[in-house]
C-alpha cells in the first residue's frame, strides 16, 4: 500500500502553486480554478474545503490530509468563493461555470442572428449573464447598491441590443459573414460598458492598494481604473477567438451538402464548437494580467502617494491590488 505523501512543515495553502509573475504561471492557475467540473461539486463539499482552507490559515493542517488533498481543497475554495470577502460566490456567476453558460449563450448568439427578435432576445440573456459574472467578480471591498445595478445592467444592455440591432440592418446588404460577425461587435461593446458600469464604486471610491505584505496603504482610483481596464480586455480576448474564428469555420461548412441536410443540428454544433474554444479561452483570458495587480507609487494620486511617502518614506515603490476578474 503506497504511502500518503507528507505535508511539508510550514505548508502555506495561499502560496501560489505556480509563478504569477509569468503568463504561463497564471494560466496554469486559471486552468484549475475555471475547471468546470468544479460547478457541479456537492456544496457540501464546498463547504468542507472552506473549512480545510481555514483550517491551515490557522496553522492547524487536518491530521491524515495529504498535500494533494490539501491543493484540490483550495482549488475548490478559489473556485467558488469570494477572493476579498471570502464569501460563497453564486453558480453562474463563478468563472468555474464559464464555460457551460458562456458555449451555450455564444453557440446561440452565433446562431440565431437573422433576425432582430433573436438578436434582441439573445443579447438581452447574454448581457444578464454577463451582470451576473461582473457583480459576483467585482472587487467586493468596494459596496454597490441596488440602484446602481440596475442602472449598469440597463445600460449595458441597451449598449448591446442597440450595436447589435443597428449592425444587423447595416449588414442585410453586406456579405454573410460581416453579419455572423455582429454578435461579438455587440458583446465588445457591452463589456466596454458593463465592467465599468457594475464597478462604478471602485471608480468613484478607489480600491483598497497595500504594500508587498499586505499592509494597507489607502483607497485609488486610478488603481480601479487600472484593473478595471484590464478586466474589460480580458473579456474582450475571451470572446474574441470563438466569436470570430467560428463564423469562418461554420460559412464554410454550411456549404456542404451533408449541413445542408442537418440544418437541425447546426445550433448544437456551434454550442459545442464554442465551448471547445473556451475551455482554453476562459483561463488565457484571467491569465492575461496578474490577478494580484501592481501600480507604481508615482501613477499613484499626489494626495495618496504623498501620505505614503511621509508614512514609509522609499520603501514602497509599488502599491498591490485585487483587480477583480
């Protein structure tokens, strides 16, 4: 019977796994906490991890528990719950179920764009999808009311039925694929203006900035405006590849007679199409910018970066944040 590995003395769960200054550091990291296996655990288990994770924070590591055990209960603890506030995050709006929600929403946006019904019913559960997600991976130090949800939500929304309505009467003369194309100009947009939109706070406020070991320093907001700004990237290049690729690849398919009989079966092609592009796509994207972002004190605010320099004179050249995802 082979022998349970040893937890090293000192384990510390919250040290990355791999290095996040580097892409590829970060991407094997996303690969794990986007797995989408990990929307379909028990909640109880969920639970339990939480409990493992807090376990070890205290310096009590679980007797018996082996240091895989002890990674794959982190890899469910960053999954499901809250980095700032350590809460449970909903179902669809973790970055676990990406892949489900965004291959079924985007196989059907890629479909069903014809007519202007569809493309309005589409982007309109596309964009309360996309609410969802933004809410639940804000940064959750800065508070957001209901009003100002609603307001996001509604703009976002309008921003995306109003690009993808007025490019899809643009495009009735256009070539076929300009049209297929319409639904990721609209997602762009939207996330152009949902992202922002959702996370105001962080805009009107700032976002809480520490030094290298996690001592506070204050509140930025061109800090949130830096992460902000990146998260919006990020979704942007997480659509961009099936968004773009697939309409060439599916004008070219339908052109054989074997489609042309299967027209049926074209939206479930195009769904699972889609989510073999996001299942690389989704954790690339998150790894695209460190989830721990950084900002130089001189792009700092001359009030901010004037009360740290009388506090820590030169010993803080950076100052750290969650960007959010």
């Amino acid at each position: 019977m082979a022998e349970t590995p040893a937890v090293p003395l000192g384990f510390d769960i919250d040290a990355p796994r791999w290095d996040q200054s580097t892409f590829m550091g970060r991407l094997r990291h996303f690969l794990t906490i986007t797995d989408p296996r990990t929307a379909v655990v028990p909640e109880r288990e969920l639970d339990r991890a939480r409990e493992v994770v807090a376990s070890c924070r205290a310096g009590l590591v679980p007797p018996g528990s082996s240091r895989e055990q002890l990674l794959y209960a982190k890899k469910l603890y960053d999954s499901a719950f809250h980095p700032d506030s350590g809460e449970k995050m909903n179902l669809i709006g973790r970055m676990s179920f990406q892949v489900p929600g965004g291959m079924a929403l985007t196989g059907c946006m890629l479909q069903f764009y014809r007519t202007v019904p569809a493309v309005v019913f589409w982007q309109w559960v596309n964009q309360s999808f996309n609410a969802i997600v933004n809410y639940t991976n804000r940064n959750a130090a800065s508070p957001i009311s209901l009003a100002q949800i609603g307001v996001a939500y509604v703009t976002a929304t309008g921003t995306a039925l109003a690009t993808a309505v007025g490019l899809n009467l643009y495009t009735k003369r256009a070539p076929p694929l300009l049209a297929r194309w319409v639904p990721f100009a609209a997602v762009a947009a939207a996330n152009c203006v949902n992202i922002p939109m959702m996370r105001q706070q962080e805009i009107i406020n700032g976002v809480t900035v520490t030094d290298e070991d996690n001592n506070e320093l204050g509140r930025s907001r061109r800090a949130a405006v830096k992460g902000i700004a990146q998260v919006v990237v990020s979704r942007i290049t997480m659509a961009a590849p099936g968004m773009i690729i697939l309409p060439i690849i599916m004008e070219r398919l339908e052109k054989f007679p074997f489609m042309q009989r299967i027209r049926v079966l074209h939206a479930p092609l195009q769904v699972l199409l889609c989510g073999g592009f996001l299942v690389f796509m989704v954790p690339a994207a998150c790894a695209l910018f460190p989830q721990r972002c950084s900002l130089a004190l001189a792009s700092l605010e001359p009030e901010l970066r004037d009360s740290i320099v009388a506090k820590h004179g030169d010993k803080v050249p950076y100052v750290y944040f969650n960007k959010g995802l």
